[in-house]
C-alpha cells in the first residue's frame, strides 16, 4: 500500500504570529481520512514570528521531535530542560506521565521555520526526558544518517519507540536506497527540494508512505538545488 500527501493537501492553520501545515489532523486542523500512520502522529511545519510563540501547555505519553530548518527556537520545560535549537539542531522531549513546555521564537527580529514531529512511544508514564543534538549536515550528503532511534545509536536522539528517523541530502545526481520490509511502515517528507522515488517526483511539502510493502526504493536529487529528505521507519 502507498500511500500519497501532496504538501498543497495538509491542515492549514493560520495566525497573526504563525504560518502552519498539518500532515496530519492537529489541533483546528481535523480531517478523519488523516489522523497519523501508524506510531506517527503529527508533522506539523511551522513559521513563527519574530518574538512570537506557544505559551506553556502540557503534554503526555508522546515523543516530541523539534527539527529547525531557519531561524532559533527557544525551549523550556518545567522538568529542567531548556535550550535554543538553530538551524540544522534536532531536540527531543519524551512528554512521559506528563510536563509542560513553551516555544518561542528566540529572535526578536526573523521568523524561526521548523518541523514538529510526534511519535507515540511503546510505553505510557515514564519520567519525562530531554535532549538536544547538532548534526552534521556534509554527514548525509549522499548517504542517510540517524537522527533518532530506539538506543540511540551514533549519537542520535533515543526516542521510546522502535522507530528510527534518518536524513538524507541528494545533489542532481546523487542517488540513495532505502530497503522496505512489509512488517514496518515507512513515512518519506520532503523537506526541501526535489526528489524522485521510484521515479515519482516529489517537492518540499510533499510526502509518501508505504505500509506492508517488500523491495527498495531508489530516490534521487530531481532539482538544481540540494533536496532534503526525512524516512521514518515505523512498527506496524
């Protein structure tokens, strides 16, 4: 089963501070056809004003991934986490048996853009958690790398879920496998640029998600400048 969301489909939410699209049903945003896949809840891309953000609001039971493409976002939790994200940083928050937190854009000048990405953990009621992590990006220049994962292998964040999310960057002619096993489903987003999956051209915004599918996907760069490109791996 493929399954196809155009970016020009997603939630759009709107106000004066924020800029939002919804992959999946979220908040304002309800659509009963789109309420995650599997394990994966919500891909929210945000634009937020300059000073602007989300006041402190509580959260539980979810594994909370903040990706920043532009900008600085600030963080603070009431579990003694805290932090500004900047462009290329990944931060996770395990909301566990329960913790509040804001966000707010850390400059008083420029919009921060950035993903919000949650994941439903395989346990309820942990303590809360938090961490946060640079990566390279010359790292996943043509190759995939790990930015989360059940133990946090190679340095990347250990979320409480059998899911791994990899990156990868991809030049016009650079090209990646990704191998599908028909017991786990696979969310691509494109983050920026353009990719082909298969043959099938995808642009930012746009995603595909494959479930109880076997073989490899061949994805290339389809455009002039460097695409960017998220997998998600995720039990069934």
């Amino acid at each position: 089963m493929q399954i196809l969301r155009p970016a020009a489909e997603r939630g759009i939410v709107r106000a004066g501070w924020l800029d939002s699209r919804h992959g999946f049903s979220f908040g304002r945003y309800y659509d009963p056809q789109w309420m995650g896949f599997g394990p994966l809840r919500v891909i929210n891309e945000d634009r937020v004003a300059a000073g602007a953000g989300f006041p402190p609001h509580g959260h539980a039971n979810m594994e909370i991934l903040s990706y920043v493409l532009e900008g600085a976002l600030a963080h603070r939790d009431d579990n003694g986490g805290e932090g500004v994200l900047r462009a290329g940083e990944w931060q996770w928050m395990s909301a566990g048996h329960g913790i509040e937190h804001s966000e707010y854009n850390a400059s008083a000048e420029a919009p921060v853009h950035f993903l919000q990405i949650w994941i439903q953990p395989d346990r309820v009621n942990a303590a809360p958690a938090h961490a946060q992590r640079a990566f390279d990006a010359q790292a996943r220049r043509g190759r995939w790398a790990t930015f989360a994962s059940p133990d946090g292998a190679d340095g990347s964040l250990p979320i409480r879920q059998q899911a791994w999310v990899r990156g990868v960057r991809l030049g016009a002619d650079e090209t990646v496998a990704l191998a599908l096993q028909p017991s786990r489903r696979y969310w691509l987003q494109v983050v920026q640029g353009a990719v082909s999956v298969d043959g099938r051209a995808l642009s930012a915004g746009d995603a595909i998600g494959y479930a109880e599918e076997a073989g490899t996907l061949h994805i290339g760069g389809a455009g002039e400048d460097v695409a960017e490109l998220l997998a998600f791996d995720l039990p069934s």
